[in-house]
C-alpha cells in the first residue's frame, strides 16, 4: 500500500509531537510514526517530572519569562492547567516546570487527535529510506505488521537518535557519552504523604554514600539524586550509569537496564531498612528504560557549537532559540553546568535543522545539528518542542502552495 503525503514526522517524542501538530495545522497532510505504542517520548516512558528549557534564567525574586510564544508555550499552558501546577519553580539557578508523566501523555494525545490532516501510527517502525536525485522519495514502515509505502515530500528526523538520517545515508555526528552518560529514572512510593525536602535529600545522599563506602551498597548507588514529585508519597531516584559504564566499557541498553534494576532493588531494600516510615517502600519492578542525554545527530548545514549556546549567539536565519545551561553528567555521576547570562537566550538558524545532504529531510530535538556541548543544552524538553515546530514550518515552506502537495502530485 502506498501513502502520498506532505511530511513525515518521525518519532512521538516532544520535538515529533510539535512537529507534526505543527505542520498539520499548516495544511499540510501528515503522517506520525512512533515505534512505542503510545506518544510522549522519554517524558512519559522515562518518568519525567520536571520539564526543563521552557523559561529564561533569572536571579533573585524576578518573575520567571516564558521563552517561546508558540507550541512550546501552548503545551506549557495546557499541561500547567491539568495538573493544576503552580507554575514555574527553581532548580539552582534555572526554573522548571514540574508535571506528571500521565499528564504529559494525555496533552500530547490531545493535541495529536486535535490536529487537523494528522494521522498518527503508534507501534510502527520504518523498515527503509529510498533516496534518489538527493531526496527521500519513499519511506516504507511497519504498522501493526503491515507495509506501508509513503511518498513524502519532507521527512522530519525527530527519532531521539537520527535514526532517518542513518537509514538514508546521511552524514551523522557522533555521540560523547563520556561528557553525557545516560541514566535512569524511577518513581520510588513511600506510603507516608510527606514532602521531600532538600534536606531529607541530602541526609539520604549521606547515607547511601556511607554505606557504600562500607561496601553495603554497590558503587553505581553514590550515583543518585532525588526529586520530588506533584503527587504526595512519591518521589523520584535518578540514578546516572557513569560508574557503572566507566568500570566496565559498555553502553549495552540491556546490560546497562539490568544493572541499573540491580541496583535500583538494593536501594529499595537500603531505605525499607534504614529510614523511618519507609518499610514499606516500593518501585515499579519492570526494567527502567535507559535515557540517553546525548545520541547520534544529524550533520546539518551548520553545526550549533557550545560557543554559540553560551555566547548567546544571534543568527540573520534564526528560526527558535534556547537558554538552558551547558550540563555535564561525567563518568564519575558527578553534574556541572554552564550558564548563560541571566536573562539571555541563544538563538538556532535554519542550518542546524536542515541535513547536509538530503534536500527534503529536516532535523527536530535531540536530532539536530549540534556539537556536543551544544546538545546538552538543547536536547530538553521546551527546545526540542521548538525545534520540531521549526522543522514543520521550514518543512511545510518549502513545499507547493496549498492545495495540498498530495494533491499537486496527483
């Protein structure tokens, strides 16, 4: 079966989620493949509860300002009004906006079934690139084990890990997980509905270093943060693969998600054990998906560099912009970061979302043309959503006028 139609979004995380809203709301017939079978991305399957990027840093008491006044905002609006959030709240020196991962999940699927011209396929792989004359001219994909051959007229790489790029040919920028190393997340319910402070933090911090430091806990558990969530009696562990990747020389997902279940079970049985009104603690017992913070790229016309990002750098071709700091996570579980200047942003040209190589193939969210210091500053949540609405516009432009390309195309 073959599908003609305007652009194909590739990957339901937040830069494809924008991506395809964006470019059906143009008038554009759209297509949205996403091989989990849900849409959200590592927010939702990565228990995400803090959305990062959205809003510029300020110091002292100053009013957080929303950066983006379009999908990105929107979305912000939609998801801050289901969970009744306050609004923006500190993190050091940036703000966050704190959600729940259900609700991030129900706002994507809304926007997605809002979203004119839009068809969306959940459990579907695309199984080849065809490219010919410098374009992709078809893309063939596995939906619920049946073929589908789709015509594009622009294909939008929002997979996380360029894997559009790859399969046609593409050229690609590495990944440095030294710089970068990925982690996990898993939501930890304690029962009592009590808040979890910086303090308690901390003082949990101690322990679990101590008791590694008497061999009572596995080296990779001094690795771990705490977060709080919305919800009262949850909290989540981060807990970053550094160590565990350093001592042993491998990114294997199944290796890495078995250790890291490994170890989440020892922290488990650490506080039933040894902190008071946790004896009944509990965490999901399924495997927790492995968050890469930096994977392949696409090459793009120009690459964004970590300069760029810090020197808060204009372009005469910006299509969005960022202001989330430099973050490092080092092999060791150790995190830094470098910031902008307060109240500054960086902006993103047209460049770094279109491939070198590939006329009508455009890059979204983790995707994009980036060194790697650039990357660890916009691959969160707020400007891969705006990368992927800036992809769709540039996608949409460079079509036919409407009517629809499908139709021109006869």
């Amino acid at each position: 079966m073959t599908n003609n139609t305007d652009i194909v979004v590739v990957g339901a995380g937040p830069a494809g989620i924008a991506a395809a809203v964006v470019a059906a709301r143009s008038g554009r017939s759209t297509i949205l493949l996403e091989k989990e079978r849900f849409p959200g991305g590592i927010p939702v399957k990565g228990n995400i509860a803090t959305l990062c990027g959205f809003y510029l840093n300020v110091s002292g008491k100053n009013t957080p300002q929303m950066l983006y006044d379009g999908f990105p905002g929107e979305f912000a609006d939609q998801l801050t009004g289901m969970d009744r959030a306050a609004g923006p709240v500190r993190m050091g020196r940036a703000y966050v906006l704190a959600c729940r991962p259900g609700s991030f999940a129900d706002v994507s699927r809304k926007l997605l079934e809002d979203a004119p011209a839009l068809t969306v396929h959940c459990g579907s792989t695309f199984v080849r690139v065809d490219v010919s004359a410098g374009r992709i001219q078809r893309i063939e994909a596995d939906i619920n084990g049946r073929r589908l051959g789709i015509d594009p007229g622009a294909v939008i790489d929002a997979s996380g890990d360029a894997s559009v790029c790859s399969a046609a040919g593409a050229p690609l920028i590495s990944a440095d997980e030294s710089r970068q190393v990925p982690a996990v997340m898993f939501p930890l319910h304690h029962g009592p509905p009590v808040e979890v402070s910086v303090v308690d933090a901390a003082r949990w911090h101690m322990m679990i270093q101590h008791a590694v430091d008497q061999g009572l806990l596995p080296r990779e558990a001094a690795a771990i943060r705490f977060l709080p969530t919305l919800d009262r009696g949850v909290f989540l562990v981060k807990l970053n693969l550094g160590r565990w990747i350093k001592n042993n020389g491998q990114t294997f997902e199944r290796s890495a998600g078995q250790r890291a279940d490994e170890v989440k079970k020892t922290i488990v049985r650490f506080f039933r054990q040894n902190v008071a009104g946790f004896e009944k603690c509990s965490a999901p017992v399924e495997t927790s998906p492995v968050l890469h913070r930096e994977s392949v790229r696409g090459l793009g016309e120009y690459v964004l560099s970590e300069q760029d990002v810090l020197s808060g750098k204009k372009f005469p071709d910006a299509v969005t912009k960022g202001c989330w700091p430099v973050e490092r996570w080092d092999e060791n579980g150790n995190f830094s970061a470098a910031y902008l200047t307060d109240g500054h942003h960086y902006e993103i040209p047209a460049g770094v979302l279109r491939s070198s190589a590939v006329d009508n193939l455009f890059l979204a969210g983790k995707c994009i043309s980036a060194d790697s210091g650039a990357i660890a500053s916009a691959r969160v949540i707020g400007c891969c959503m705006a990368t992927g609405e800036a992809a769709a516009k540039l996608a949409a432009s460079g079509l036919p006028s409407l009517p629809s390309f499908s139709e021109n195309r006869g």
